[in-house]
C-alpha cells in the first residue's frame, strides 16, 4: 500500500526536499528586487540616517553584484539580519514579534473554519436557492472590502457598539512573564482568568476581520467539494438509512469534502499574512505585520534590513503552510501513496 | 506520411472546402448562453447590471466629466473652492457625499477616481492575464522532458513557483519601496507579482486538453504544432480563463488600493484622486467616527465596483465549470421536485445549444483532418 510510518516519513521528508529550490529561489527574488531592481537606492533606504551610513551603503552597492549576493546570503543564513537606521537589530525584533502574527493569524484560521466551512455546507444544502445566494454575497462581501476598510470599519464603528478594545495585546501590562509571546497563552500559562478574557477581547475583532475577508476561498471550495460529494452513492445510502440531515451533511458528507478543504489551508496562507500587514497597523498589534507596514509602508521609516528580513520571512510563512496543507492532505486522504 | 502535406494544404485558410461559418449565429448563441448563465442565478444577473453601470458611469467620466460630477475636475486644480461655510458639511442634497475640510466635494472625487482605478483593474488583470496565460500554454504544450520546450517549461514553473511563495501585496510593497512611490511604480509592482496564479491555471487547462481526441485527432492530421496550440488548444483554455479573469478585476483593484493606502500610490488631494490614496488621507489625519462620510463613499465606491466583477465572475465560474454544474444538477434533483432544477442545461434550448456544440467540435475535428 504504501502507507506505514516509514513511507510517511520519507513522504514529509521528500516534501521538505522539494521545498529548498523555492527557498532558495525566494532569496534569490528578494535579492532581485532589493538590490538589482533599485536605482541609486542609498537616499531613499537611509532618509534620516547620517553621511557615515549612507557612505557604507553606497560603498556596499558599489561591489560587484555577486559579491554583494554573497554577503546578503551568508548574512541571511547567519542569523545576523542586520540593523534599521535608528540602529536597533533586525532578527531580534522581529522573532519577538513573530508569535503575536502566529496567535493572530492561527485565530482567524481557526474562525475561518469553524465559520467558513459550515456556510459552505449551507451553500451546498440549498444550492441554487436563497441559502446559497446569501452565502455567496457573505463571502464576496469578504472578497470585495479591502482589509484596511474592514479593519477601520470594526475599529472605529463596530468596536464602540461590541465594547471591545481596538488597540494593543492587553489593557493593562501584564503582571506575569511573556512565555510564548503570544497574549491569550501566556495569560493561560499564568493562569491569570481577568488576563485571559482581556486578552481574548483584544483578538478577537483583528482576527474576526481578517477571517471574514479572507473566509471566501474557504467557503467557495467547500461548497464545490460538497456538491461533488452530495450525489454519491455512499450519501444516498446515508440518507436511506434514515439518518437525520445533519448527520449526513456534517458526519458523512463532510468528511470526504474537507479532504480537498484542507488545500484551503495553503491557499489562504498568502492572503492571511498580507492581511495581517494592515490589520496589526489598525489594531496596533505587536506583530511582523505591523513592522511590515512601518518598513515598507509610505509613512514610517523605511528601513533596508528590515525590508529584507520581513519579506523572506513572509514567503517562508506561505511556503511552511503550504507544506503542511500538502502533508495533511497526504495523511488525510487514503487514496495518496506516501512512496 | 506519404498523404500529409496533401492534408495540411487543405487545411490551410481559404483552400478548404468547408462552408464558412455562421458569424451572427454564433454570437446569438452566445447572447443565449449568457441569458442561460443570468437565469441560472439572480446574483450573476445584478453582478452583470452593476458592471454595466459601472462601465458606463466611467465611459461618461473620461467623455464629459460635467455630465454627472458638478464640480468636476475645477476643483482638484484649485479653480474652484467650496465657499467656507460649506466646508466640512454632512451629506446634503449640493453635495450628497457631503464635503470635506479643504472643500472637495467628495462625490466628485469619488467618481473622478473611476476610471482610473476601473482602468488599473481591468489593465492589471489583462497583463496578467496574457503574459501568464501565454507562458501557462508553453509550459503546458511543450512539457516532454529532454527537450528544449521541456527545459522552458520546468525554467518557467520552478519561477512561477517561487512567485507564488510570497503574499502578492507584500512582494508588491517590496517593490514599490524599492523603485520608489508614485503610482507607475505600484502599477508596475502589481503587474510583477499578479501573473503567476495564470500561468499555473492555464498550465492546468493545456495539460487536460492537450490530450483530448480532436487534438490527437489534428495531430495525427500532420497540423503544426503553433496551429495546434492557437487553434485548437487555446480555444478550450480561453474560457475558464476568462471567467477567472472576470473574477480578479475585483481583487485587483482591492489590492491595489490597499498598496495605496499603505503609502505607496498616488498623493492625495492632487491632480487624479484614487479611492485608497483618498482614505489613506482621511484616515491619517481626520477622527472618522465624527467625520464618518470622508471615508464611507469611497469604500462603498470601492466596495461595490469589486463585488460587481465578482458576483459576474462567481456566477460565470460555477456554471462554466462542468464538476459544479454536474453535481449542481444531480445533488438537487436528488432531494427536490424536478421542477425547481436550477439547471440550465435541463432545458429544451440548453439542450439543444449543447448538442450544437458538439456538432461545431465534430465540424472543427472534420476541418482538422
């Protein structure tokens, strides 16, 4: 059969192999744009930064171009990513603010199922009556705001109505150590309950937003892997048995249809961490999408290092989460050979 | 071998014997199909309504501003001022967006924005479109290893795959920070990283057809390779394309104002407004609880003009596509009355339009060979 734990291993690990050429292709295109596609990019990277600085960066793209890929690749590799012109390190920053998007976009992954799959169900159930046109206008709806218009709308309009804070982890500091960096389990580590709520609160309106904007690939591909399920012969025979409706949309039917549900997964991945960009700079979250907006955004302060770093970052975020959808779908899935 | 040039020469324009074919048939059928697809679902009915207003209400734009935007472009080259009392006013029946504090009539700015971010969409969306779907083919046609084409098309998904690894709008950013703002450079950032979704979709669609009995069928005709692709090959491919199409204007222009709302787009208030330039604007420097009608319009605008091209494109993609469609029919006729069927092809004309198809692919395959 091809299915023990040997094969599954060699199954992830061949997976893994097949990643390193689009890693590394992902440096490469970030090198491109960061360093070959700029002209005279010294002025605009180091705006405020003094003459010493902008001398050594124009010193640096002076050299010639392999030797400059070079040190932007050992540089990459060694954990060292530099520092922004205000002198503060890179990696530091930005591992800190690592498991605040992680919490984040886990969250509205999760409301994103839990929400999205069953409306697709729903679309599915009633498909071609008014069941299903309400789903679809719900999940274009998400499809067709901008995340910033999103963002502000539950900020400035819906956050006052729900009596739900709008900027920041928690109200308060929080009295107990940050473990995991990420507020609602640190609070529950802490075993803090005032914390935990506070901390909820606070996650729930970025990443409710960011599910609903990006909920429609969800929900769109349940409702077509539902339809092709829905007329099996296995189905039927569910339904003759005289097992109630729910139990044959949610227990039988659904099953198979989130075999193909879990591409979802890599799907949104890329949408996910875009959105976070805006969301995180709206609700003042502490995480790489906010750091994002301040590097690369037209306001802040732009920034060379910190440019690169959050860029591979990104790209190695969709590329882990779309190894991970290829893995579940492999494991899930009986019909795939993991040899 | 001996009769294939024989064969090929026929099949050149002008030499065959075929009648020539229907034009205005064809497009009543069309026509047809597309009242079909509207029945079929009210939603992609209203999608259709408000891209056709939408269109015209930017047509009358470039044409004649005066038509319908009062204060028309006089007001963004400072000729024309709002009197102070009227500055920041609510909306009102002079100024039904309401105006601003510098004393822009907002409804004027908001359809002023039109065109221009109509046309990034739609322009955006068409580049993709060709340049994916045109590297899509190659990759797709000419993918047996060890040879030439067969290098090409690994060189070309290794690349689109390395693409499709970073958020669009984040790799977007990255490059507007790097060329420098302005809005050719978000434009040009856009068109960078929105083609690689295409070329995989079209690779897809190559791949499926490619093996299908007509083209196996020209094949063995001796029809060159080229002639293959363009006609037999591309036709098949066009269709889901487009409809994909239809459905990414939307997410183009979504994308594209948010480039411009994080700070890289075109300045606010200046020459040419834009809708996320715009609210990027207020947002910055206005308390919108007070102030709520600085931003609503323009996110309506927005809102709207996006859900307009993907409800057409939603509605278009569920019929067009055959998986959805079989099931769409067999899943309700399983639990419902036959009656209430929501499908097209169930139908005495669908039927009949269908059969026609298959006569045209019959008469396409009998030219080919």
């Amino acid at each position: 059969m091809g299915r023990s734990l040997e094969d599954l291993i060699i199954f992830i690990l061949k997976r893994f192999l097949q990643l390193l050429p689009v890693l590394l292709g992902v440096i490469v295109l970030t090198f491109l744009v960061t360093h070959v596609a700029a002209i005279d990019p010294c002025p605009r990277w180091y705006q405020k930064a003094s003459l010493a600085v902008i001398n050594h960066c124009k010193a640096q793209f002076a050299l010639p171009l392999w030797t400059q890929f070079w040190n932007y690749f050992t540089q990459l590799l060694s954990g060292n990513w530099g520092t922004s012109p205000l002198g503060v390190p890179v990696y530091p920053v930005i591992s800190a603010a690592f498991p605040a998007t992680l919490e984040l976009v886990l969250t509205s992954m999760f409301l994103m199922i839990f929400i999205g799959i069953p409306l697709g169900v729903i679309a599915a159930q009633f498909a071609g009556r008014w069941g299903d046109h309400l789903v679809r206008v719900l999940y274009l709806s998400g499809w067709s705001i901008p995340t910033y218009v999103g963002a502000i709308i539950a900020a400035v309009f819906l956050a006052p109505f729900l009596g739900l804070p709008t900027s920041g982890e928690y109200s308060a500091p929080p009295p107990f150590p940050q473990v995991t960096h990420m507020s609602v389990v640190d609070a529950i580590i802490a075993l803090n309950f005032p914390y935990t709520i506070d901390a909820l609160s606070h996650l729930i309106l970025p990443a409710g937003v960011l599910a609903f904007i990006e909920m429609g690939n969800a929900t769109r591909m349940t409702r077509s892997a539902m339809l092709e399920v829905l007329p099996l012969e296995y189905v039927k025979s569910a339904r003759m048995k005289g097992l109630s409706n729910f139990v044959v949309l949610y227990k039988h039917a659904l099953r198979n249809a989130l075999i193909t549900a879990t591409t979802v997964l890599g799907v949104t991945a890329g949408g996910l961490l875009a959105g976070t960009v805006v969301i995180e700079e709206v609700f003042g979250w502490p995480g790489i999408g906010a750091y994002a907006f301040a590097v690369l955004g037209g306001g802040g302060r732009p920034d060379f290092d910190g440019a690169i770093a959050v860029v591979v970052v990104f790209a190695i975020g969709v590329v882990v989460a779309n190894l991970i959808a290829d893995i579940l779908y492999g494991v899930l899935d009986p019909r795939v050979e993991w040899r | 071998m001996a009769a294939t040039p024989l064969k090929v020469r026929r099949h050149r324009r002008g030499s065959g014997g075929t009648p020539p074919r229907p034009v205005g048939r064809s497009v009543w059928r069309s026509v047809r199909g597309l009242y079909r697809v509207m029945r079929a679902n009210p939603l992609t009915f209203i999608g259709f309504l408000l891209v056709a207003i939408i269109l015209i209400l930017a047509l009358i734009v470039i044409v004649d501003p005066a038509l319908i935007v009062p204060y028309g472009a006089a007001q963004n080259t400072g000729v024309y001022k709002q009197p102070p009392t009227l500055l920041q006013w609510p909306p009102s029946i002079q100024h039904p967006f309401g105006t601003d504090q510098g004393g822009l009539d907002i409804y004027s700015e908001v359809m002023l924005a039109l065109p221009l971010d109509l046309g990034i969409g739609i322009g955006i969306a068409a580049f993709a479109l060709i340049a994916g779907g045109a590297l899509g083919l190659i990759a797709g046609f000419w993918d047996q290893p060890r040879t030439l084409g067969g290098a090409l098309s690994v060189v070309i998904m290794r690349t689109t795959d390395v693409f499709l690894a970073f958020p669009s709008l984040v790799l977007a950013l990255a490059i507007v920070a790097s060329i420098g703002r302005g809005v050719w450079a978000a434009i040009l950032a856009i068109m960078i990283t929105w083609w690689p979704y295409y070329v995989r979709l079209v690779r897809g669609e190559t791949l499926a057809v490619k093996h299908l009995p007509y083209v196996t069928a020209a094949r063995a005709a001796g029809v060159r390779d080229t002639r293959i692709l363009t006609r037999h090959v591309l036709r098949n491919v066009l269709e889901p394309v487009v409809v994909y199409f239809t459905l990414d204007i939307g997410t183009v222009l979504v994308t594209f104002s948010t480039i411009s709302f994080v700070g890289a787009g075109i300045p606010f208030p200046g020459k040419v407004p834009e809708w996320g330039s715009m609210m990027s604007f207020y947002q910055q420097n206005y308390v919108l609880s007070t102030y709520w009608w600085y931003i609503t319009f323009p996110a309506i605008a927005i809102f709207m003009s996006a859900l307009a091209f993907s409800l057409l494109g939603d509605g278009l993609r569920d019929v067009l596509d055959p998986r959805t469609r079989r099931a769409l029919a067999e899943s309700s006729s399983f639990h419902e009355p036959p009656a209430e069927v929501p499908q097209p092809a169930a139908t005495p004309d669908a039927a009949e339009a269908e059969e026609e198809e298959i006569e045209e692919e019959a008469r396409e395959a009998g030219v080919a060979a």
